[in-house]
C-alpha cells in the first residue's frame, strides 16, 4: 500500500477513536449501580421498619431499584461491546503508526 493510503486509513481510525463512547457507557453504568443501592437501601429500610404492613412506596423502591439494575447492566453491556471494538482500533492505529515511522524505534 502507499503511504497515502495508509495515512487516510490513519486518520479514519483516529478520527472514529477521538470519543470514546465507551467510557460514557460505562460512567452511566456507575450512576445506574448507585442510583440501584439508593433504592435498594431505601426499599430495605422500608421493610425492615413496616414488615409487618408494607406499604406502597416499598414497592416503588424496590421496583426502581430492579429497573435501574437493568438499565446498569445494559449500559455495562455495550460499554464492554464497544471498549473491544475501540481496542481492536487502537491495536491497527499502532500498527498503522509502525508502518508509517510516526513512532521511533
């Protein structure tokens, strides 16, 4: 190939990997999982002190707390789907780089 072509396919690469999507996938899997042990406590409390007559909000915690389980896990999901993808680019941008002579020996 020409040094053209490789610089193109070089700028591509670095252009697709200049966000990187997945470390906001997985920062809004860390606010899933805490907002998941807020409601999680605040619905285990309310068992704890009204076990015997649990009332409604108790079940609201506990259902926002599964539901923001998910929406964590999902998140964590793709994150983990596009941090491989993101890697394989990283590992042709520094093979992309060898072959042009950007980086020295």
């Amino acid at each position: 190939m020409s040094n053209q072509v490789l610089r193109a396919e070089h700028d591509e690469v670095l252009s697709s990997l200049s966000a990187r999507e997945s470390t906001r996938h997985f920062a809004h899997a860390a606010i899933g999982f805490f907002v998941t042990l807020l409601f999680a406590g605040t619905a285990g409390k309310l068992w704890w002190d009204f076990h015997d007559r649990i009332p409604l909000v108790w079940q609201v915690a506990a259902g926002a707390a599964c539901l923001g389980l998910l929406y964590a896990l999902i998140r964590v999901a793709v994150g983990a789907r596009l941090h491989r993808r993101e890697r394989a680019l990283l590992a042709r941008l520094r093979e992309l780089r060898n072959r042009l002579g950007f980086d020295g020996p």
